[in-house]
C-alpha cells in the first residue's frame, strides 16, 4: 500500500507541474482579444474592437483542447507504466486540479483583469 500511496503522490505532482505548463501554453497559444477603450458619459467604457471576431471563444477552446490533450497524454502515460488501477486512478483524478492551476497561471500571465483600468493607462482608443 505504501508504494501505490507513493506512485499516486507522484502522478499528482507531475500532474499539478502539467497545469503549470497548461497554463503556460494556454496563454502562449491563444488569440487575443482586441478591446477598444473610451470615455462616455464622464466614465471609461471598454468594447470588443471586432464585435462579430471569434476571439473571445477562441481563448475557451484553446484551453478546452489543450486539457483534453493533456489528459489524455497523462491517462495513456500512466497506462502504459503502470496497467493496474488502484490509488493511481484517484491520482490521476486530480486532472481537475491541474485544470485549475492552469486557468490560474494563463489569467496570471495574461492580460490585466481589470480590463476599465487598463483601458484608462493606455488613453483612448
């Protein structure tokens, strides 16, 4: 039992360490979104440049492909070493976990979040 604890904390970690990369990658890889600032009735007010682009859904997918693919590369990996189950099953469970860590290090690598704020720094348009 304790060398399938041990394996599982292993998986998970090199699991977690594939979020980080996720992450890394999701913000590497996917299209920005172009934002137009401007001031309307005495306040900043921030719009799509391109209304009709498909950026916006463009970023969801690009995560969404990127942590299928990653998933999948972890479940045919841990497979091929080690063909039993057993609490290697629970660690690999913890793909959600690296989803997590991932969307947080792309929306810490990517653009600011307070989008109205930004928009102020850089001045109109």
């Amino acid at each position: 039992m304790k060398t399938e604890v041990r394996e599982a904390a292993v998986i998970t970690v090199a699991v977690a360490l594939g979020g980080a990369l996720l992450g890394v990658l999701w913000c590497w890889l996917a299209p920005r979104v172009p934002l137009v600032g401007e001031v309307a009735d005495d306040s900043w007010v921030v719009y799509l440049k391109d209304t009709e682009g498909e950026q916006s859904i463009g970023v969801d997918g690009t995560f969404t492909l990127l942590a299928l693919a990653f998933g999948f590369v972890s479940a045919v990996v841990v497979f091929v070493l080690r063909r039993r189950g057993g609490a290697v099953v629970v660690a690999l469970g913890s793909g959600v976990a690296r989803s997590l860590l991932a969307w947080r290090v792309g929306v810490w690598l990517g653009p600011a979040q307070d989008v109205v704020a930004q928009a102020k720094s850089v001045g109109k348009g």
